[in-house]
C-alpha cells in the first residue's frame, strides 16, 4: 500500500482526483460498452444477410439490355392556304396529330424564331412553345 501523506488538505485532493477518475473511466467504460454493442450488432446483421454470389470474370455473360434515348422532337411549320389567301401559319412538334396538309420540318431553333413573329402561332393542341420552354400567354 502506497503511503498516503497524514494532512487533511492533501488527503481531500487525492480523493477528489481519484474520484474524478473513476468517473471518467465509468464515461469511457460505458462508451466502449456502447460501442461494443454496436459492433456485435452490425456482425449480426451482416452474418444474417444473404451472401452475395460470387462476381462473373469480365465478358462471360451478356450485357444487359437499355433502352435507347429517345429521338430529338422535332418541330414542322403547317401553313393552310384558303380562296381567300394563306391562314397565320401553326408550329407543330413532329408527331402531332392535328397536322393538315404537307408541313416543312424546321429545327428547334427556327421554330424559336418563328414563335416570335405575331403571324405565327403554336398549336393549341401540342403545345411546342411549352417544349421550347417559351410558354408565353
């Protein structure tokens, strides 16, 4: 047994010291506790998951299938002509149902352009202005 200095003062500061380490090692003790369980869980989950098979050696199945990106829209100009003279021309998008007639297939940029003349209207149905982003009412 160590010797332990014989005054008061001493004595109370030895045991204040000895306490607060008891107190930190009771923090670090429950700490490395809470870690501890949480490993052993973590193995447990793992232990508990299907395994994984084994990776095939490069090439020796086949590719899997995608689909492929979906073709640019395109746009066409549709002017009508009437007895009385042509109609305000109509901007479609390519596949829209509601075209009459023998369209001109445009490019998106000169659709953009062509929206901008007050002669040219997009059409109610399709709505290319909405697809060129220039949904303007």
């Amino acid at each position: 047994m160590p010797q332990l200095p014989p005054d008061p003062v001493r004595l109370r500061a030895i045991l204040a010291h000895l306490d607060r380490q008891i107190a930190d090692n009771e923090t670090i003790a429950i700490y490395l506790r809470l870690q501890r369980d949480a490993a052993l869980k973590a193995l447990a989950d793992a232990e508990r998951q299907p395994e994984r098979p084994q990776r095939q050696s490069k090439g020796s199945r086949p590719l899997p299938t995608f689909t492929p990106a979906s073709a640019k829209v395109g746009y066409v100009v549709q002017q009508k002509r009437t007895p009385t003279g042509p109609e305000p021309a109509l901007i479609h998008i390519a596949d829209c149902s509601m075209i009459e007639g023998t369209p001109q297939s445009i490019r998106a940029d000169e659709a953009r352009v062509a929206l901008t003349d007050p002669n040219i209207t997009a059409c109610e149905f399709c709505r290319p202005d909405t697809e060129l982003g220039m949904d303007i009412e």
